[in-house]
C-alpha cells in the first residue's frame, strides 16, 4: 500500500518510541535513508509507528493507494478546522495487527496536555460545534492506475 500526503507533509515527527523510528520528538524528512514514508511495511514485520507531519497543513488532502487491490482512497477535508496531520500504522507490531490510518486533527499531536505544549490545543466553546467537512473519494483502478470508477462520500457541512 502506498501512502499519499499533501505536499506540506514533507518532514514528520516520531510520537511513539520505535526502532523504526527512534524516540518520540525525532524529526525525519519524508525523503531519507531510513524508514519509507510512502509505503505500509510489509504484514508480518512487526513494525508499529506513530508521526505526525511536523507543521500545519495547508492543502487538505491525503489518502491511500493499494494497487493489488485497486483502489485508491483520497481524503479531502477541511484545514481550516484540521490543521494537522497523524499517522499510525501497525504491521504486527501492536496484537499482530496490520493496519493503518491516516488521522486530520485539531490539535498536535496525541493529547491534551501534548497539545496545549505544542501551544494547539483546541478548546470547545458553549453553544459553538465544531464544524468541518470531509470528502472521502474510493476509486476503483485498474492496472496502471488507470481510473475506473469513483464514489464521492461527504461528512459535515461546507462553510
């Protein structure tokens, strides 16, 4: 599975002490010599990472690509509200799991106390909702990556 991310994700930073990865803080550039932004490792290599990209996201669009599958799955949503960008893969590193996500936030990285250091905690007001939006767009592709069929799924409301 290939990993797309918006062309702001071009340096990240390790939330979770890894082999991988190194200690929690660790800033990486997308492109290096140790670990593979692009792709999920391989089922079985019981790999399990966490990383955030390292600054704000402005181009609001993410998503996967799974060529022996043929589908691609591209997030679009709403930076304004989604600043951030997380994401954790597990490849039998965590209960022989082999899954990921890629996770648009309001806050860097992971929890309240993190967040309000990192000077991002976003605090709800009484009587004011979180409002965002978010298209999730499935491809069907076949060989090549040609694009064969799309479905488009909305969530939230547009300002």
């Amino acid at each position: 599975m290939e990993l797309i991310y918006g062309k702001e994700a071009d340096s990240f930073e390790n939330v979770l002490d890894s082999p991988e990865l190194g200690k929690i803080g660790r800033r990486i550039p997308f492109r290096n010599q140790e670990y593979d932004f692009s792709r999920v490792p391989k089922r079985g290599s019981g790999t399990m990472v966490k990383y955030y990209a390292d600054r704000k996201i402005h181009t609001g669009r993410c998503g996967y690509r799974y060529p022996s599958q043929g589908v691609e799955c591209i997030l679009e949503y709403d930076t304004k509200e989604l600043p951030y960008l997380g994401v954790w893969i597990t490849a039998g590193g965590f209960r022989g799991d082999y899954n990921c996500a890629m996770e648009p936030a309001n806050g860097y990285y992971d929890d309240i106390r993190t967040a309000k250091e990192n000077h991002s905690l976003y605090l709800l007001k009484k009587g004011k909702p979180l409002v965002f939006h978010m298209n999730i767009r499935l491809t069907e592709i076949k060989t090549g990556g040609q694009a064969w069929k799309t479905e488009v799924f909305q969530y939230g409301k547009k300002r």
